[in-house]
C-alpha cells in the first residue's frame, strides 16, 4: 500500500468526538459505557470509582483529587469494528473551564447527553452553541430512560426549540413513566428490549429483540403501552422531521437515541449507528486555504496545554490535534508562529492515568507532547517546509472575575511570572485596566473553580499567596471601536472597561440589564461574546 492510500485508510476509520452535557446526565456513565463495547476496558467502573473514591481517571491535579472532580481534560481512544475512535473528555462538573469550550475544537462531531427527566439544560445549551458555531454534526443521547423520564415527545419538542435543530428519533422510548420496557427501532423496525441490570451494567449484555408483529408483544409490553407505540409512531412518521444525512452532517438535524447508560441498555446500538453516522476528519480552514486531512505533509494544531500533568515532574503537556499527514515519533514540525523547527520526541497518548509512547498516529488523533514553553494554545504545527496557520481557537468570554493581587510584595515578580504561565495554559484571562499599573490584576475565568485552581496553583507552583478579591461582573465582550466603548461605559456603574492581553477593549458588566442596554444603545459599537480572532 503507497502511503498516500494508508493515510487515507487510516483517516476514514477515525471517528473523534466529545461527550457534552450538564452535570450528573450521566458522561461518565456513557463514556465508560463506550469504553466497555469497545474492548478498551473490560470491567465498567474502571473509570471512575463509584461514591466511595469519586474521581475520573483523567483526575491529575490534586485539587481535583480532593474535591473528587476532573478540572483537566484529556482523549480516549479505542477501536471498534474497525474504526478507531477517539473520545475527547470535556470536564462535566459545574465549574467548567475555557478548555471544555477548546476541547469542541478539536472535534469533528458532538454526542450531547440529555438526562431524560430534565431535558436541555444550562450547560449543555452553552456547549451547543459552541458546536452550532463550528457546524459539526450533533448526536443526541437521551439517557436514564429506566427511570421516571419527560415525555418524549416534550424532551424532542425542548431540543428543537431550545436548540433551534431538527429532530429524528433512530428510536423510540416505551413506558417513560418509570415502567420502561425498551424502545422501537424506527430502521430495523423492530422491538428492543429492556433488561434491567441490577450491577449498574459492569457487563456487557446483548441486545434482545422482537419484530413489531410478534404475538408475545402485547403480553411483554402490555395493551396499553402497545397502542401507545402504535400511536406515537404514525404520528411520528407523519409529523415528525424525515431522516437527512446532508442535514446531519451540517449539523442541522440531530439523530436522536433513547437509552440508559448505566444499564448499558441502547449503548451498543449507538455507537454501531454513530460509528456509520458520524463523520471521519474533514478538511479544516488555513489562512492559505483548506488543509485535507488526506494530505501525506503532517499538521495539526495546540488545543490545551495541562500543567501538572505528573505533579513529581511539574510538567506541562500540549495536546495537539493531528489534521493532516501521517505522524511519526521523533517528528520535526514547524511551530508557524515562532518560526521555530520543534521536534515532538515523546509523543504520548493518555489514557486513563497511563501514559503510552505513540508510534505514529494520523489525522483525527490526539497527541500529547511535553511543552517547555515553545507552545501556545491554537499554534500551528506543519511540515518543516511549509508555513501556514489553521483558523484560530476563539477566546470564549469569562463569566466570573476577580482582582488579584500578591499578599507579599518582594514576590511581585513570582505573582507576574505564575500569572503569565497560568494564562498562557488558557486556564484564566488576564485584563488590565488601561493607564493602570499592574500591581492588580483583573482576572476573568469560565468557570470559578479556576479561581480555587489558581489559588492553590500560585502557592503550590510559585511560592506565591494571592489575594482574591471577587468583583461583580457576570458579563464580559469585546468591543469595537475603542473611543465608543469609552461612551458606552459613560457614567454607568455597572459596566467597566478592562484590556485583554493582545490590548483590545473589553467590556465587563455587571447585570443582564446593563449589558442589554449598551446593546441597544450601541452608539456604533460592535460587542462580540466571542473574541474575534481576526482581531488579533
Ligand atoms: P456526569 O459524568 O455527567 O456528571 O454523570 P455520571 O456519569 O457521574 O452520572 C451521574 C449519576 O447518574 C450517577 O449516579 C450515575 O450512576 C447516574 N446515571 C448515569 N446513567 C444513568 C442511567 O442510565 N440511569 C440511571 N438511573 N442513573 C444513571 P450517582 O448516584 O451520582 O453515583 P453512583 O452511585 O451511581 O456512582
């Protein structure tokens, strides 16, 4: 085989996705879920310990540790009927960070996990549009359908309107109201059904089912729920969306599958259809034109970097997604934007708390090498004979904000260098106030965790204890051009005018209200919630 047809082999067999959800919908459940069919792990619970020892795998930092939640997040990979897939793990607790936002970037389809009794909630809308903005592919997974769920018909009705997306349901939900029984397979035409399984379904189970005109069905499901099905089907068939790939892969429609992770019950189903639904890498955007996958010159890009990767070695890991050529350990790839050869010589992937060597890996792939302090998130990394840029990671804004200073001013130079370095690793923004010394600085984070994360961190890291001081800003956009932002900001008390670190105008408001206001009143100011990277 030339290496031009393996290159191409091996990136049509490559599926790279994350999980998004709101907390508690059950993504871990699912993600272990995913790892049990596909072999990669052969007993659920492997990835995280149940009540007792609550922490994911990908747990390193001892914060997350102890408050038994996963603040970093890392790729999973495994193969399945020939595929290979890459899971990328977006942390899943309330606090979440810029990077679960990054993290969307480096994939080419999405799996939202929708919890069946609470339908779309906070943060899987926020991640939505995240996905909605890149137009990947959707995948939606309606889980804990074995316990007491909204109707079904509600939770597609939710979707739709919250989400603005078409539906079509691969499957449909008998007996939602706590008495379920399994679902329809609307392609197979056929019944699945339901076996509880009473050990959170550390096993692997097979499917089993019944055509729709066996005679035992009214016996199993009961009359009710029988005509029920018969009911809800006609009427999906006529009113409900038609089945569209095109849409799918636009990102328009979203396939949706009923199941319940942690009986395993639907989970194979999914990931047979996903593995035929969803995408394999596409051609991404360079400021020279689109980059095909399919290409035999390497190039990817930095989509996180992790400190503390191992706390014995005070390590910093860049996550590179791979977008084109075949990688190999040992590689010399050009980092565009120092103009610097850097040769990635321990390449490695992580999974779980282990750490393996990649041999090669090809487009689709995560890597991890280690970074002494050469990248940058979103850098681009290319073959040493070329020079291009894929399109920028966008800065998502901050939601929380807080001025912070050092407690002792000899470590001033510490405060700056710790501060710097955190920022870089995109776990907090940095904005100064324009004219104003930076003895204090404003600090923006996605989610305020960071902030404990950053206060053990400068002590730990830096030798440095940090004054925090909360400030009551909720709202955070970048503004264009400067001299209006400055009117904008007038007399209010609820708007401030802070500077990012590439010195643009940002403005920080303190209520729904305000921010409302000065969209209205925009005296021909353009506010962006994300940062235009073009501004750059
Ligand atoms: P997250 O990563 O999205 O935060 O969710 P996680 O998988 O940790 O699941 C949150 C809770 O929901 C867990 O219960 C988990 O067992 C439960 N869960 C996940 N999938 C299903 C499902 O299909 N059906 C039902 N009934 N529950 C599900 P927990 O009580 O917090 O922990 P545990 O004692 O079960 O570990």
């Amino acid at each position: 085989m030339s290496s031009n047809e393996q290159i191409l082999k091996e990136v049509n067999r490559r599926k790279t996705f994350a999980i998004i959800s709101h907390p508690d919908a059950g993504k871990t459940t699912l993600t272990e879920k995913l790892l049990l069919y596909g072999g990669a792990i052969r007993l659920a619970g492997a990835v995280k310990g149940r009540k007792a020892a609550k922490h994911a795998v990908s747990d390193w930092m001892e914060i997350e540790k102890q408050r038994g939640i996963s603040v970093t997040s890392s790729a999973m990979q495994f193969d399945y009927q020939g595929y290979r897939i890459n899971i990328l793990d977006t942390p899943g607790h309330q606090d979440f960070s810029e990077d679960t936002y990054r993290t969307l970037m480096a994939a080419d389809s999405a799996v939202m996990l929708i919890d069946g009794a609470k339908g779309v909630e906070e943060q899987t809308l926020k991640l939505f549009h995240v996905c909605k903005m890149r137009g990947i592919p959707i995948f939606t997974f309606i889980n804990k359908l074995d316990r007491y769920c909204k109707n079904p018909f509600e939770l597609i009705e939710e979707i739709e309107k919250t989400l603005g997306i078409q539906s079509y349901p691969m499957n449909w939900p008998i007996g939602t109201e706590g008495n379920f029984k399994g679902v329809y397979n609307r392609e197979l035409k056929q019944i699945e059904l339901f076996n509880n399984q009473q050990d959170h379904g550390q096993a692997v189970i097979a499917t089993t089912t019944l055509s729709v005109d066996n005679e035992q069905l009214v016996e199993l499901l009961g009359a009710d729920l029988c005509a029920q099905l018969c009911e809800d089907i006609e009427l999906l068939n006529i009113a409900g969306d038609r089945f569209d790939l095109e849409k799918v892969k636009a990102g328009e429609l979203t396939p949706i599958f009923f199941g319940s992770a942690m009986t395993n019950f639907g989970v194979e189903p999914f990931l047979e259809k996903f593995i035929l639904l969803a995408p394999s890498p596409a051609e991404r955007k360079t400021n020279q034109g689109m980059k095909s996958p399919h290409e035999d010159r390497f190039s990817g890009f930095v989509f996180k970097i992790q400190a503390n990767m191992d706390p014995a070695h005070r390590d910093r890991i860049a996550f590179i997604r791979i977008c084109s050529g075949k990688f190999e350990r040992g590689l010399e790839v050009n980092n565009v934007r120092i103009g610097k050869t850097i040769k990635l010589a321990q390449p490695q992937q992580f999974f779980a708390q282990e750490r393996s060597i990649i041999e090669e890996a090809y487009a689709g792939d995560i890597i991890g090498v280690y970074d002494p302090g050469v990248f940058n998130i979103g850098d681009t990394l290319c073959d040493i004979n070329e020079s291009f840029r894929f399109e920028g990671i966008p800065i998502f804004p901050p939601e929380h904000f807080a001025l912070v200073t050092t407690k002792d001013a000899m470590k001033r130079k510490q405060f700056l260098k710790g501060i710097a370095q955190i920022a870089e690793e995109g776990a907090i923004q940095v904005f100064k106030k324009p004219n104003i010394g930076i003895e204090a600085l404003t600090i923006g984070v996605v989610g305020v965790l960071q902030f404990e994360v950053l206060e053990y961190r400068m002590k730990n890291e830096y030798g440095v204890d940090i004054n925090l001081q909360r400030l009551p800003y909720c709202y955070a956009r970048w503004v264009m051009p400067e001299n209006v932002a400055k009117d904008l900001v007038g007399y209010s008390g609820s708007i401030d005018l802070v500077e990012d670190q590439y010195n643009r105008p940002v403005l920080l408001f303190k209520d729904q209200w305000s921010l409302n206001r000065a969209i209205d009143n925009n005296k021909g100011a353009k506010l962006y919630d994300v940062a235009p990277t073009n501004l750059i």
